[in-house]
C-alpha cells in the first residue's frame, strides 16, 4: 500500500532494477466503460441505494478539514468505556485524493496524501485529532494552493479527471523521477512505537515520538503528546550489514516475539522484511532495529527471479516467515505511469517461503512450492513442536489472510480502486469478495510445506488482528495461533452488496464466524484490540473501530466488549473521517 514511486523509480533510473524484471508483453490501461445495466435495472438499483447502506461513496472522499487541537468527544448516552482503556488510539490513512483544478485524481484509495485521527482515552473521557502529516510530499501540494499534486508513479495511475486517462509524458517521467529522489515521503499505511518501553513523559524531558510508515523506506516522525509532524524521511538510515540501496521495507512490522524481550531500559527490538537493490540484484533481507534507532541485517536471501512485494510477513519467538508471492515488481516507468505499481506487477510460477533463525540469521527452510498464494496480511504464526520420537522436529505455521487468485491485488477488480469504487453500487458489486484463511505450515525437519485453506469459512474479510498483534515480551505467544481473529468485511452475512459491511469475531478452532456487527450504513475500520489485564480469556478486551455513519455522515468511535461484539460505548466526533488502513493502540 500507499505510494511506491521513490523506491521503484530510483531502482528504475539507477538501472538496478530493470535487468532483473522478467520481460512481458504490454497491456495499456483501459478505463471502466458505460453501465452494462438497462435503464430500468438503474432506476430500481438508484431506488434501493436510497433505502439502505448509503453515502458510501462518501466515506471515500476527500476530506480537507482538520482538528489540530485536542477535542473533547462526549460519549453517547449509555456508554461505558472500561477503566483498562486508557492510552491513544491512533488511525493512518489517506485524505485527498483529488486536485480538481488540475484535474489531477488519484485512482487508488492507497495513494491520498496522508492523514492521521488520533483518540485520548482517560478516565473514559475521549478526545480526538484529525491531522495531514506535514512531509514534503504534502508541502509540495501546499505549495500548489491543493491545486495540483506533485508528479509520480502511484499504486494506481493518476488520472486527467476529465476523461479518466492515466497522465502520462516524457515530461512527467522526468519529472516523478526527480520527485521520487528527493522529496516523496507520503506514509499513509501504518503507525508503529519504536519505544514501547517509553511512556508519554518520563523524568529525561525526552520527546517520545511514534512513526507513521507504507511500504517503503519513508517514514514520518511525531510528537505523540502533540500529534505534530516532527519530521520526514525518504530513505532510512543503512542498516548494519546493507550492502545495496534499501528499496521497500514493510508496512507492517514486529516486536520480538521472544518471551525475555521484557520491556525496560534497553527497550524492544523491532523487526521488519526489507528489499534490497545491490550489484548482484535484489534481495530480500530481515532487520533489526533497537529502539535507539540502530538496525542491522539479519540475514540476506537473494531473489534471482525479479524484485518482490512483500507488504507484511511473519514472527514467532525463534523464526520469520517470509511467504515471496507469485508476483514480481515491474519498474519500466511507461507501465508505472500507465498502470500503477500494483496492476503493473509481473506473474511468476511459483510461491517462495524463506524461514530464518533469528539468533544465527541462518535460513533454516527455503522452498518453492506451486500452489499460488496471493496477500496482503499476515494474522499470527505459531512455532509447533511435533518431536513425538525425539527428534526435535518443530513446524513454523503462519497464517494468512490470502487469495487464490491474484485479482485482489493486481486485477481490473483489486481492492478498492477509487474509479471504480466511486462509481456507484454497481461497479463496487464487482469488487473482490475478501480473503480468506489461509495456513502455510513448514516442518523445518523434513523440509516440507504444507498449504491448509480454511474454505468452510465463507466470510471474506481483510485488515486481521488478534490480541496478540503487537504484543511482546510476556505477552507473546508462539506455541499456537490464537483462536479468535477480528477484522472487518464487505458483503456482510452472504449480502450480494459490497457496500453491507461488518465487523466479525472468527473462531478458528470451529472455523466460523462466532459473533458479529452490522448496522444498516455503518462502514467499519480495522478493530483494534486492548485486553483487559484482569481477564481470563483470550477474548477479553475490547475493539476500537472508527466507523462512518452514512446516514449522519459522521464518524464515531465504536468501542465493542471483544467477546460478543456488543457495543460498549459510542463516541460522536463531528468530523468525517476517510475510510483508513492501520493503526497503533499506544496504553499508557
């Protein structure tokens, strides 16, 4: 997710890149034609769109407006928020999309310059934000008066708004090249503590700061008391070990998961999956970063079969998972700009999996297998010992929120193309269903993989989170996957409508949806869980979710009891918040 072109195009204009691209046959953007229904089929479908789940094409737009204040949010009458919630809920994604008078419009909801809604939770008081994060992306379309967006490669192409034409010129490819190197620090994906250890203020008068992240090396520094930018990046700092130009790294990454990774004075070590460009071509790399800022290599794997996209991979105590899918970046600028990053990818056979021992950085499994497996989002992985005659045998599993296919991802159909989303019910009716559960389970003994879907569950979904999903230290577990997932999904309850969204509890151990939310025009964020520290389940806790509600176009907090999806207490901001992706839960 979010925009790739600082990465893509420097690799493209260094020439590290290109050589390494399996070659293929062009295919040229093709705009989404003229309705396929019949007038009378319009005016019945216009009809029902006024009843239920309406203004969804709202919750896409842009949304200028900004809260740079705390502000208090009064809770609705009736709700509760338990007394363990206490800390800052804080959502990343996009806000503008559009320069009208330049007729510039982004077509993917990826690629909006980046906005942050920041909740404070204390004493079950709540108070909000809504802020851009003032990089030098976004001060270049400052600089424009919001007339005109800075030039480069987006996941999607960037259209004249006129005709819905990808922009395209010799001009503009010099151009999004010089931007790309210089200024592009857009990092609407994720937000991610570096310093978990350290709380909002602590007897140093340090600063402590949290980083707003895509999947490149950019990244956004901020004030977490303030909200305010501090400061952008467009590379990171080279790791202990690099030996090339650091070319993607991860959206999503992870604490050590090792059970003496207690939090303290030294802090947590991060870990992400990286990809780096060198003179013997890409390859993939596992990093270690300290709270202090210091990173190191792992280990390093090459990939002799084009650059890949990895936008989250796995962790347990003693193993990552890396899972290579079956597609390969294509840095030919003309296809960049014609198509975007994500449909502009090319196929290979197979699917990679890399298993790398943490401590030695040894690669203890790497294996092609080919069956196709198609992601966005890893959801847990578990470190399973099968020793039963002793042999010390032990199977790393990760589980995946995946696709048979790579439509979601790649396709006319990929998720959320804005032209198309946009568009009306019609045309997000054609959009992908969702993922599905998906294990791949490495036994590290005899060295085979297994792939295990989960097709009783019939839900699709997307944006994963168990209770678990940033934990560390004494909180990790790594002998088993956790049984309950929580994540939002389109189609709701078997609904042919895309736009019936909800927000559902799964039991993995009886593959099914267990409990779930659905509200007549309430479109859901990704949940995000805080345990309750008295409880004695896995599923004691409570969901934050930022919901918009279509028919008061308002965003509101939900705050749901975790073990039955009930809602616990809704919290009106008056504000409208943009659909979103990730997000941190930072307790004090």
């Amino acid at each position: 997710g979010g925009l790739l072109q600082s990465s893509v195009f420097l690799a493209a204009s260094c020439g590290l890149a290109t050589s390494f691209a399996p070659h293929r046959s062009r295919r040229a953007y093709k705009p989404l034609p003229v309705s396929t229904q019949a007038p009378e089929q319009q005016q019945q479908q216009q009809a029902e769109e006024t009843a239920t789940n309406v203004n969804f094409e709202e919750w896409l737009a842009d949304a200028p407006e900004e809260i740079t204040k705390w502000k208090p949010c009064p809770i609705a009458d009736g709700g509760n928020i338990p007394s363990y919630v206490e800390g800052t809920l804080i959502r990343n994604g996009g806000g503008i999309w559009t320069a009208p008078n330049n007729n510039d419009e982004f077509s993917h909801i990826f690629d909006g310059f980046a906005k942050i809604h920041s909740y404070k939770i204390h004493n079950s008081q709540v108070e909000c934000q809504s802020r851009f994060l003032q990089g030098a992306w976004y001060k270049a379309f400052l600089e424009k008066d919001k007339q005109a967006f800075p030039t480069g490669i987006a996941t999607g192409p960037v259209l004249d708004s006129t005709n819905k034409e990808p922009k395209l010129g010799m001009i503009r490819t010099l151009q999004a090249l010089i931007n790309s190197a210089t200024i592009f620090d857009n990092t609407p994906v994720n937000i991610w503590d570096y310093q978990p250890h350290m709380k909002e203020s602590d007897s140093s008068n340090k600063i402590k700061t949290i980083a707003a992240l895509t999947d490149a090396p950019p990244r956004t520094t901020i004030d977490f008391n303030t909200m305010d930018t501090i400061s952008s990046s467009t590379i990171n700092p080279l790791a202990s070990g690099a030996k090339g130009y650091e070319l993607m790294e991860t959206a999503h990454p992870m604490y050590s998961q090792a059970k003496m990774a207690a939090v303290g004075g030294e802090g947590v070590d991060t870990y992400n999956v990286a990809v780096e460009l060198g003179l013997q071509g890409p390859s993939v790399t596992v990093v270690r970063e300290s709270s202090q800022g210091e990173r190191s290599i792992v280990a390093s794997i090459p990939s002799i079969d084009g650059t890949p996209y990895i936008h989250s991979y796995g962790m347990s105590a003693n193993y990552a998972m890396i899972v290579l899918q079956p597609l390969r970046l294509d840095p030919s600028p003309d296809r960049l700009l014609e198509l975007g990053f994500l449909r502009a990818m090319t196929h290979v056979d197979q699917t990679r999996i890399i298993v790398v021992e943490l401590t030695s950085g040894d690669v203890v499994l790497d294996k092609s297998i080919d069956e196709k497996v198609y992601f966005y989002h890893s959801i847990s992985q578990a470190e399973i010992v099968n020793d039963q005659e002793g042999d010390g045998g032990v199977t790393v599993s990760l589980r995946l929120c995946a696709y048979k296919e790579p439509d979601q991802i790649t396709g006319e159909h990929q998720f959320m193309r804005l032209e198309q989303a946009k568009k009306g019910r019609e045309w997000r009716n054609k959009l992908h269903r969702g993922g599905k559960f998906c294990d791949i389970n490495c036994n590290l003994l005899d060295q085979s993989v297994e792939v295990d879907w989960k097709d009783e569950i019939e839900q699709g979904y997307e944006l994963p989170v168990t209770r678990y999903s940033r934990s560390f230290g004494s909180e990790c577990i790594s002998e088993k996957h956790p049984r309950y997932v929580y994540a939002f999904g389109a189609f709701a309850l078997g609904s042919k409508d895309y736009d019936n969204w909800g927000l559902f509890k799964f039991d993995l151990e009886e593959n099914k949806v267990s409990s779930y939310y659905q509200q007549d025009s309430v479109y859901l964020s990704e949940p995000i869980f805080v345990p309750n520290p008295d409880g004695e389940t896995e599923d004691d806790g409570v969901l934050l979710s930022q919901a918009y509600f279509g028919k008061e176009s308002e965003t509101k907090l939900l705050v749901f009891d975790a073990r039955n999806m009930e809602v616990m207490a809704t919290v009106p901001t008056g504000m409208r918040a943009p659909l979103d992706f990730h997000g941190a839960w930072i307790p004090n």
